[in-house]
C-alpha cells in the first residue's frame, strides 16, 4: 500500500473518530479533544488528496481544517464561536 493510502487511513480515522465520539456524546463540539483530532485529520487526508493530485479533495479538506482550527483557537482562548442572531 502507498504512503498516501496510509495518510488516508489515519485522517480518515482521526476525523470519522472524532465525528462518532460527537455523536454518542464523548465530547463536546467546541472539546479541545474533537477540535484537534478534525484539524490533524483533515489535514492528513488534504496531504494525501494532494500527493493523489485529487485537488477538490485538497481544497475540501483544506478547509474543513482551516474551519477547526479557527475553532481551536478560540477554544484555547477560552471562547465558544457564538451564532448571529438573525
């Protein structure tokens, strides 16, 4: 198996883990814990789209990762991303 396929596999696991700990209620989404495994997961799976040439793949997980880490951040900050009132 290629180098890239592995990539695959442990992102794929970091953000599917994370997604199913979310889901029976493990942690909490704003978690330092579900953040972290989302960012590291879906830059590893962004690395492997890239080194695979798949480029919507890259920009899907580029962002998705972007996403968390913005949330990490204000995690680590001690905040919690709060929704417009509309």
């Amino acid at each position: 198996m290629e180098a890239s396929q592995w990539i695959s596999i442990a992102g794929a696991a970091m953000v599917l883990g994370a997604f199913a700990a979310l889901q029976f209620r493990r942690v909490e989404p704003h978690s330092l814990s579900y953040l972290s495994l989302n960012v590291a997961g879906s830059l590893l799976l962004a690395l492997a789209a890239g080194l695979e040439g798949l480029w919507a793949f890259v920009t899907l997980n580029t962002v998705w990762g972007l996403v968390s880490l913005r949330s990490f951040v204000l995690a680590l900050r001690g905040g919690v991303p709060r929704r417009e009132e509309g």
